[in-house]
C-alpha cells in the first residue's frame, strides 16, 4: 500500500516537475525573442548615434548636435515615462517617432565627403546588422507562435515611423521633399497591400523596389540606412502573407465594419488620387522629343484610362452601398448571431464582386499602359503617385477577388407542407380518427414554423410557405415550382442555389400525391 502511494506521489511530482520545466522553457524562450527585439533596437538607436556624431563632427553644423541632444533627451523621457509611470503606449509612440524622424536624418544628410571614414563605415555594418536582427527576431516570434495577429491596416509603430521619416525629408528643398514624403505614403500603401494578403502584393513589393533604383525618386544619400528603414517596416506585413491565419473578412475587418462616411469618403478620395496621376501623366505632353509617339499614345490610353476609373469609381460606390445595406442588417439582426459575411452572400455580393474583379483589373491594367506611356524618369512626384496608385487599385482587387472567392452565393426556399389526414398500410385509403387527425396537424404546424425558421437563420430568401390541408392540384403547383425556378435576384442573375421542401401525400414510388393528376 505504502509502496503504491509513493509511486503515485512520485509519478504526480514527475509530472508536475516536467510541466514547471516545459513551461519555464517556453518563458526563456518568449524572453530570449523579445531580448533579441531589444538588441536589434539598440543597436539600431547606436548606429543612429554614430552617425549623427560623424555627420556633425565633419561639418561641424550646430544643428545637428541641437537635434542629436534632443533626441536623446526624448528617448529619456520615453524612459521615464515607461518605467516610471507605466505610460507604455505614450513612451513607444514618442520613442518610435523619434526613431523614424532620425533615421531620415541619417538618410538625407549628405555623407558623400566622408563615406570612407572609419566611423561612418562603422555605421553602415551596425544597419546591417539590425536588418539581420529585425528579420531574425520576426521570424522567430512567427515560428515560435508568440505574434497574436490582429485586423489592422497599419500598426501604430508603423505609422509613427513613417511620419518621423516623412517629417525629416523637410530639410530638403520643397519638391524634393514632396516626392518622399509621396514615396512614404507609397509605402504605407505598400504594406497595407501585403498585410491584406493582396493577389498583386508581391508583384506591386518586386516594382516598388525597382523604382527604388531611380535617382529622381530622391533616394536618400545613405542607401544602407534607408534601406534599414525599408525592410524593418517591411518584413513583418511580407512575413504574415504566410504566417497570417486571419480569415478573409477578419484581414479586410477595417474596411469592412469601417463607418458609412468614412467609406465614402475613402471612395472620394482615391478619385483625387487617381486625378492627380492623370493630371500628372499629362505633363508628359510637353516632352516634344517623342511628340509623334506620346501625342497619340496619350490620347489613346489616356482615354482609356479615364473611362476604365470611371468605372471604378463607380464599382466602388456601387460596392459600398450594398455594403451599407449589409449593414443596416447586420445591425438590426445582431441578436441572431448572423456574421456579415452570411449577410453579404445573401444580398448577392458574391457575384458583384465576381464582376467587379474583372473591372478593377482593367483599371489596373489601365493605370499600368498610361504610366508606361507617361513615363517620366525624372520626376520623382509622377513615380511616387505611380507607386501610391497601384497598391491602392491592387487591394480593390484583391478584395473583389477574396470576397468573389469566399462568399457563399444567393440562396432562395419555397416549402410545400400538406397534413396527411389518411391512412394506407393495405393501399387502400383509410380515414383518420380525429385525434390523430389534429396530431397531424399540430405537428405540420410545427414542421411549417421550423422550416420558416430554417429559411431565417440561414439567411435564404423565402418564396414562399405553402400550407394545404385539402391538397394542391397539379396545375397550381406547376406554375408556381415553374415561377420558384425562374426567380431572380434584385441584381438580375439567377441564384445560385433553390431550396424545394415537401412534406405531403407521397405515392409507393415517391411521387407527390396532388389533389388532381394531369388530364384527370
């Protein structure tokens, strides 16, 4: 007894001691990923540093040690704020702000003067090595399980870089630092096509690194820094196109739940977008060097593409209002448990949609033939707008494409249900006793009521729920299956699945039994 007691103890403690273990593992682990996170950071925050303090020690500008002090004084109070007050959302936004605006300091100032010099050759082996790290902690977090992804279009990290790149392009001349302040919102746009898993996304990724090679798209006068920016930002929307397990509706959640105005007002505003890229298309007219080639060809595409956007445009509106739509019923209907995609593939998204992807792709290609036609090497503002328009044209394809893909299709029901008041075990028609009769009824009542209910909770539109306790002649039921199976949707398409329940007088061979037959 004594010796199965211990055996039992011993085996619980064994047990309890491998689990501690496995968890403390799986600690160490968590911790080891974010410790390389922390390194990967500090060591970009030293190579910053360094850097600033070559560019100021050889051109002795005040400037930049007014801007390198204050930097670290705001890292300071980031610190405190974090440790001291537990402001944690305040203290990475300002830390991430500040990391943006200077790490483009680090790009735009010139260093052609001392590119050889040991400190600023330092520099670039420490970028280096925090592109290593970055890639290498975001891929050990995915493979590790410990990203929790969330719908979102832009992480707030994101966006506060990229405004602190963006705000540190200002200390060039005006149209310089439009173009890159053009190419960062091309590159929000950018990750936003990848985070949605967008059918065009590798494709718009492989273009946008391309055009990175053209000197009129300012890139910066430090490659290695800006290419430090680029891929930090960049790897974890590349990443998640394969380690995302977000569902369609839950990637595309921002702009789906997003409010009516808002969407609407996102409709508007790609219409300025795409104007403003014919607009400056149209300055390619004044090259008179290939006037025979860009004359024609402007006037040929270009109407093209304004016919192609229009219709985009108009897709786009068309595409939000049924959405609205979805959502008055989503809203009104909440208490049912109904999830918006079933809302939206019962009004019929499904084929909008199908239709849609092959209209939004004309626009792309479209967008694609006008700005190879329009081409100007030496403008960077037309090449950032080029770059800020196919994204945005790729993800309305690619959620046209998703939703035509994952939605179900329009569904309609039509329930037949006759109480059988006779009886004929010997084939011989047999009166009911009443009791058995109003059994009957009560329970085609109750089949009635759950069919209804059915045809509710699936979203399937109901044609109609036929109750009948003298039975249907043939005539009538003929016209009316025959109508069931000609209806269409409010769009004009046929549905996609018709619903036939009965519940009735059968014949031995399965036949409907009507209240006539044919010729009788």
């Amino acid at each position: 007894m004594c010796k199965s007691l211990r055996y039992c103890f011993s085996h619980c403690l064994y047990l309890a001691m491998t689990r501690l273990e496995e968890v403390n593992r799986e600690v160490n682990m968590h911790s080891s990923v974010r410790y390389l996170g922390y390194l990967a950071r500090i060591n970009l925050l030293v190579a910053i540093c360094l850097g600033l303090y070559v560019r100021w020690e050889k051109t002795a500008n005040s400037l930049l040690l007014v801007i390198f002090i204050l930097g670290l004084f705001v890292l300071g109070i980031a610190s405190i704020l974090y440790y001291y007050f537990s402001m944690e959302a305040a203290s990475l936004s300002l830390s991430n702000l500040w990391f943006g605006f200077l790490l483009g300091l680090l790009c735009f100032l010139d260093n052609s003067f001392f590119k050889n010099d040991v400190k600023e050759e330092s520099t670039k082996y420490l970028l280096l090595t925090s592109i290593v790290l970055r890639i290498l902690c975001a891929l050990v977090e995915r493979i590790s399980g410990y990203v929790r992804h969330r719908p979102i279009l832009l992480t707030t990290v994101e966006f506060l870089e990229l405004v602190g790149f963006a705000i540190a392009s200002t200390t060039m001349l005006v149209e310089k630092s439009l173009s890159v302040i053009l190419l960062v919102i091309a590159l929000a746009m950018l990750i936003i096509d990848l985070r949605m898993k967008s059918f065009l996304a590798i494709s718009n990724l492989v273009i946008f690194v391309v055009l990175l090679f053209f000197s009129s798209l300012e890139t910066p006068q430090n490659p290695v820094a800006f290419a430090c920016f680029f891929i930090c930002l960049i790897t974890d929307p590349f990443l998640d196109i394969y380690f995302s397990g977000l569902s369609v509706t839950e990637r595309w959640k921002p702009v789906l739940y997003r409010g009516r105005i808002c969407r609407r007002l996102s409709v508007i505003f790609t219409g300025m977008i795409e104007l403003t890229f014919f607009i400056l298309s149209a300055f390619k007219l004044k090259d008179t060097h290939l006037w025979y080639f860009v004359i024609p060809g402007f006037s040929i595409f270009g109407i093209f593409w304004v016919i192609c956007h229009i219709i985009f445009l108009l897709t786009l509106w068309g595409f939000h209002t049924k959405l609205n739509d979805c959502h008055k019923v989503y809203f009104t209907h909440r208490v049912d448990n109904n999830s918006l995609d079933r809302i939206m593939a019962s009004k019929g998204m499904r084929h909008f949609c199908l239709i849609s992807e092959q209209l939004v792709f004309f626009s792309l290609l479209a967008t694609a033939i006008l700005g190879a036609v329009s081409w100007q090497p030496a403008n960077g503002i037309f090449l950032s707008m080029f770059l800020i328009v196919l994204p945005l044209e790729s993800m309305a394809h690619g959620l046209f494409h998703e939703l035509g893909n994952c939605l179900g299709g329009t569904s309609v029901g039509y329930a037949i249900v006759i109480p059988t008041n006779f009886c004929s075990p010997d084939g011989q028609p047999t009166l009911l006793p009443p009791e058995h009769v109003q059994e009957l009824n009560l329970r085609s009542t109750g089949m009635l009521n759950a069919i209804q209910r059915f045809f509710a909770y699936h979203m399937i539109e109901t044609y109609g729920c036929d109750y009948s306790t003298s039975g249907l002649s043939f005539d009538t039921l003929h016209s009316k299956l025959k109508a069931f199976l000609e209806l269409r949707t409010v769009d004009g398409p046929r549905h996609d699945t018709y619903v036939l329940y009965y519940s009735g007088h059968t014949h031995g061979t399965g036949e409907w039994a009507l209240a006539d037959l044919p010729g009788s």
